[in-house]
C-alpha cells in the first residue's frame, strides 16, 4: 500500500538527511547575515514609528528629538554588540544567555533568561510578522482587514521552509535581506542628498496637524514630559531585539566559527545603527506625522480626518516622498520593508529551536525538542515556536502597537542577566590567569561587558516603568509561567531517572518466581487463536482466557466453540451485569495479582489492524481501554498480539 502522508511529508519538506551531512549545513557569513540578523536589520521598520508614535502624544513638536532618542539607542546597541562579541569568544557552543548565565550565576538564573528569550522568540515572530502584513495593507489596500489570515498563513509558510533545513531557508532569504538593505540604503542616500540641494518633497501627512493628550498639551516639559521621552527611548530600543540570536546561533557558522560570529555581529551593529538614524533624520526632513489613533489624533483644518483616513509607515511615507517622481521605487521600498519583516521572523526559527534543544537536552523542555528532524532541523521545537505565535496573533489581533508593548522585556532581561555573567566569567578567569597580555585582554573585555551591564540595566529599568502599564506585565507572568513550567519538567525528569536507577543488579537480574497468563478473548476467531498461541509459547506457570459475559447468547456461543475446538486452555467468563467490558477484567486481573503479589501477570490481548486510517472509527477500542487501564497496575505486563486484517487474502495470493 503506498505511503501517501510520507510522500506528502517528502514532498514538503524534502527527503531526509544523513547524520553525516550536517556540516554541509554550516552557514558562511554571507548567508548567516540574513539568516541570523534579520530581526534586528528588520526593526529599522518598526522602531522609528515607535518613537516617533510615541513623541507625538505630546505634539509633532516633539517629535524633534526623535533623532537624538534614535542616537540614544544606537549608543546602547553598539555597545551590545560589542558585548555579545566577548560572549561569542567565551561560550561558542550556542547555548548564548542561558549558557552564560547558567555557568557565572547558576541554574536559577539560567532558567530565568531562558523563560525571557523563548517568550521574545516568539514575540519576535509574532511582531515580525504582524508588522509585515500592515507594510502589505499599505502597499496592497485588497489586503486591509485581512492581517490576522495573512499573518497565520505567513508563519506557517516560514515554519514550512524551516523544516526544510537552515541552509536552504537561509539562501532563500539572504537575496531579500540584501535587497532590503540596498533599497533602504538607496532611499537614504537619494533623500540626503535631496535635502541638502532643497529638492525633498513633503511627506503625504505633513499638513496635518497632531492634536497632544490633555496632560501633554505643553510639550515636553516637566516631569510628564521627562517620562514620555523616556518610553520613546523603551520603545525605539526594539531596534536591539535579535542581537542575542547570533551568540545561540554559533554553531550554524562555518569555521572559524566565533571569529564569523563576532564579524556578523558588527555588521549587523554597523548597518543596523546606519539605518536606524538615516529613517529618524529623513522623517524629520519630510515632516512624517505618525500616531497612535490617527482618526481622532491628526487634524485637518482643525477638524480629524476620522476612521477613514489610512495611515501609512513611517517608511512608507519616506519612500513615497523621497521617489515622488519614481512610483516603482516606493513600490519596491514598501514590498521589501514587508517582506523583510516577514523573514525577520526567521532569526526566531533559528534561535527558539536551539535553545530549546539544549534545554530539553539539560531536562527542563520535553525530550522531544532535542532530536533533529529529517532534515537535520529541530523539526518539534519550529512547530512549537509558530503554534505559539500564531496565538498571540490571533490574541492581539496582529496590532504591531499592542504587541511591541510586551516585546523588548524579555530581551533585555536577557541582555542585563547575560552581561553580568560575562563580568563574572572574566572576574574568575583573572584569578587563575598569570599571562600579562592575557590579563590585559580580559580587563578590557570586562570593562565592555560592565559599559554593556550599565547600559542594560539601565534601559531595562524603563523599559520596566514606562511599559508595565501597558502589557509589560503580561510578558513577565508569561515568563513565570514557563519557569515554573520547566522547573516542573525538570522535576519530573529527575524522578523518573531516580525510579529508573536500578539500586541491586543482583536483584533486578533474578526472574519473577511464577508467571500468570491472561488471555482476553471475545470470540474464537484468528486473531484470539494467535493470542492463544503465543500465550502458550512464552509457557507461563498459569495460563487462562477470559471473557465477559455481555451478551449471553454469545457467551454460550463461544463455550460452545471452545469445547469443540479443544483448547487446552480453561476458559473463565466473568460476569457483567451493567454490560461493561474494561470493569470486569480489571478486576479480575488486579485479583490475580492480589492472590500472588510477588508473581507477574501478563495480559495478552489479540487486536486486529485496519488496512486504513479511517476504517479505525468503525471499531469499537476496548482494547485500547483495557491496555490504559491495566498499565498503571504494578506487577501488571500488556502483552499486544496484532493481526493485520486481508492477512489471509494476501498469503492466498502470494500462492
């Protein structure tokens, strides 16, 4: 019979993969730039709207120093690359934060940064993802309302191209990376210069006016104003997210892998920090209004422009400003922002499978997430990551404004735990170490990593006050709950290893004094007379067949049978006045095991197989009622005699 889900499986995802090819599957630098910083070259489209949204409730006035918050950001990511550059040196095995953590400050806050980076894995996707399906709103207006299907149906497409292996995900998205990177970068160049010789056109919202909250009518002034500037600054450092990806992912790297890792990180540092304040200065330039409500927010002639009023990205408006004259360069812009939002979500289907690998392989994450799949991918642990984020974006109704509030929490409890660590591990290694040149290299690591604990710490801190309100709390409790989730796994995984252990060899080797056969029949047909057979092969000290007497035609039917036929078995009828069939031999088998308490009872119970999946449904599962039933009796052993259904018209024509 053919395969037909393992021929639709291979068609999907391709043909399985020998243990040996897996350093075929090395990623050189050029690939892992796109594989592994996308999300944080994708927050160029997001983390500007963020602050410049987030400037705007005090006025467009305020929106002035977007530039110098985006300054501010770039400072703290530096300076984050710069120290996750020491962490891929020191750990390069991939276990990242965690691994740092685990080993300078122990397993607790191992497990804690570990809760914080699966939460902003799948934060990622979900924001990634969202965030693109608005840039296809505004470039393809059929598609407005349509952002939650599109979001679903993109991350399953994201999840499917990732069980088809790392490296052949990664090719497929390293031309879109690098176009996103060219047309940005275009746009920037084209618009400078545009601004400098006077020629830069206005953004299509520039004569709107932006109507200020009641409490921030003045401006940035007081302390309101101090606090507002302060949650532009949290919410502009999303442009950070997928940084850390890297330090998980140096094992992906060809070697010499950490010297791959760090240049990949400054790379991404470079470029990420060039188009971070190329996007603020151009906004400036072009006068981009961009708010939270734009229907009650921007105003025309004194009057809102209303619901109907659609407002675009804030590259969006850029791109469509700076090629007024070239529609197809707005065009392109606005696609590959999408779709470079869309595969940002990529950096999370490398690094979530990862981690949770080494997690599950340290026991605090099922088993399951640690094997490879087929093609050599952590296939259970990208399907765990896309259920998970397709959650949250049916929850949160694929709102990038609602899901960016929860978003850079965990990140930077992982930043701020993760460099302390670091600071521990140099600290450590400067008592043993006697080398002066050594000893100098590592002071000047720890003073980057002790900047970077500062910086951290810092940003986390706000981040922590300005957005607790507004659905930080809900990520912390989402960590909480997947601590003590693993914590439970853990546990669990340590009492099966201690029941497991075999405390006497001498003991365990001995057999059991007698052995009770129980055979379950229902009828003498073959798959009971091969039952029968078995049974007697494995010569128990006992051996019975039971039946229950549901129906008493059929019962005396089958005694009737049994004698005839001869059977040098005793057949046992137990009674069932309630017509129950699972009851009655429980019963009876927990009485055999009672009567004998040192002796082994093993069930054997006859099952037939269906030749298809669904003809399962029209046979009744008693047996697989029974097996859950008995397989939590002590002393108790399930004994499966399958018989395959056609059996014998297949033997006829092999004849």
């Amino acid at each position: 019979m053919p395969d037909i889900p393992g021929a639709f499986k291979r068609m999907l995802v391709g043909r399985p993969m020998r243990s040996d090819r897996l350093s075929q599957t090395l990623l050189p630098k050029r690939i892992a730039l796109p594989v592994f910083a996308s999300d944080a070259l994708s927050s160029v489209a997001y983390a500007p709207d963020e602050i410049i949204l987030t400037l705007a409730l005090a006025g467009f006035a305020a929106t002035a120093i977007s530039p110098w918050v985006g300054l501010a950001v770039v400072v703290v990511m530096l300076t984050v690359v710069a120290s996750y550059r020491q962490t891929v040196h020191a750990y390069p095995s991939g276990g990242g934060d965690y691994e740092v953590a685990t080993e300078n400050l122990g397993p607790r806050a191992g497990l804690g940064v570990a809760s914080a980076l699966l939460v902003d894995y799948v934060l990622t996707v979900a924001v990634s993802i969202s965030s693109g399906a608005q840039y296809l709103a505004a470039a393809l207006p059929a598609a407005i309302g349509l952002e939650v299907p599109v979001a679903v149906g993109v991350i399953a497409l994201l999840a499917l191209l990732n069980l088809r292996g790392v490296r052949e995900s990664g090719t497929g998205f390293a031309i879109p990376t690098y176009l996103y990177m060219g047309s940005i970068g275009l746009m920037a160049v084209v618009g400078m210069v545009q601004s400098a010789t006077g020629t830069l056109a206005r953004a299509e919202s520039a004569g709107l006016e932006v109507l200020p909250e009641a409490a921030l009518d003045q401006g940035l002034v007081g302390l309101a104003g101090a606090f507002l500037v302060l949650r532009a600054f949290s919410s502009g450092s999303a442009a950070l997210t997928g940084v850390e990806a890297i330090s998980n992912g140096v094992p992906a790297f060809r070697r010499p892998r950490s010297r791959n890792a760090a240049t990949t990180l400054l790379l991404l540092g470079l470029i990420s920090a060039t188009m971070l304040m190329s996007v603020l200065l151009l906004a400036g330039a072009t006068g981009v209004r961009y708010v939270e409500d734009p229907g009650t927010q921007l105003l025309r002639d004194g009057v809102p422009v209303g619901d109907d009023y659609e407002q675009h990205p804030v590259i969006g408006q850029i791109a469509a400003a700076v090629f007024t004259d070239v529609p197809v360069m707005y065009l392109v812009v606005t696609v590959v922002t999408g779709l470079i939002l869309v595969l940002a979500a990529n950096t999370a289907f490398n690094g979530f499978p990862g981690l949770g690998s080494i997690l599950a392989r340290d026991g605090f994450l099922p088993r399951q997430l640690h094997t490879r799949g087929d093609r050599l991918a952590y296939s259970n642990g990208i399907l765990l990551l896309a259920a998970a984020a397709v959650v949250l974006v049916v929850a949160f109704d694929a709102q990038v404004t609602r899901l960016i509030q929860l978003y850079i929490v965990g990140v930077f409890i992982s930043f701020t735990v993760s460099q302390l660590g670091m600071v521990r591990h140099w600290t450590s290694r400067l008592r043993v170490e006697t080398s002066g040149p050594v000893r100098a290299r590592m002071r000047r690591s720890r003073m980057v990593n002790t900047f970077g604990l500062a910086m951290t710490g810092t940003v986390l801190l706000i981040v922590l006050v300005t957005k607790f309100t507004h659905g930080a709390w809900i990520t912390l409790v989402l960590m909480a709950v997947l601590y003590g989730a693993m914590n439970g796994i853990r546990r669990h995984y340590d009492t099966v290893a201690r029941d497991l252990t075999v405390p006497d060899l001498a003991a365990a080797r001995a057999l059991p004094s007698r052995v009770h056969g129980v055979v379950l029949v229902s009828k003498l047909h073959q798959p009971a007379m091969r039952a029968l057979a078995y049974a007697r092969a494995t010569r128990p000290s006992t051996l019975e067949a039971v039946t229950v007497n549901v129906d008493p035609a059929d019962t005396a039917e089958l005694r009737r049978a049994w004698e005839e036929a001869e059977i040098p078995v005793p057949l046992t009828v137990l009674d069932s006045p309630f017509r129950e069939i699972t009851r009655p031999v429980v019963e009876h088998v927990r009485a055999v095991r009672r009567a004998s308490p040192r002796d082994l009872v093993v069930v054997f119970v006859p099952e037939y197989v269906v030749s298809h999946w669904w003809e399962q449904v029209l046979h009744n599962q008693s047996a697989l009622r029974l097996k859950g039933r008995l397989l939590y009796t002590p002393g108790v052993v399930m004994a499966s005699v399958p018989f395959q259904l056609h059996e014998v018209d297949h033997l006829e024509e092999k004849k």
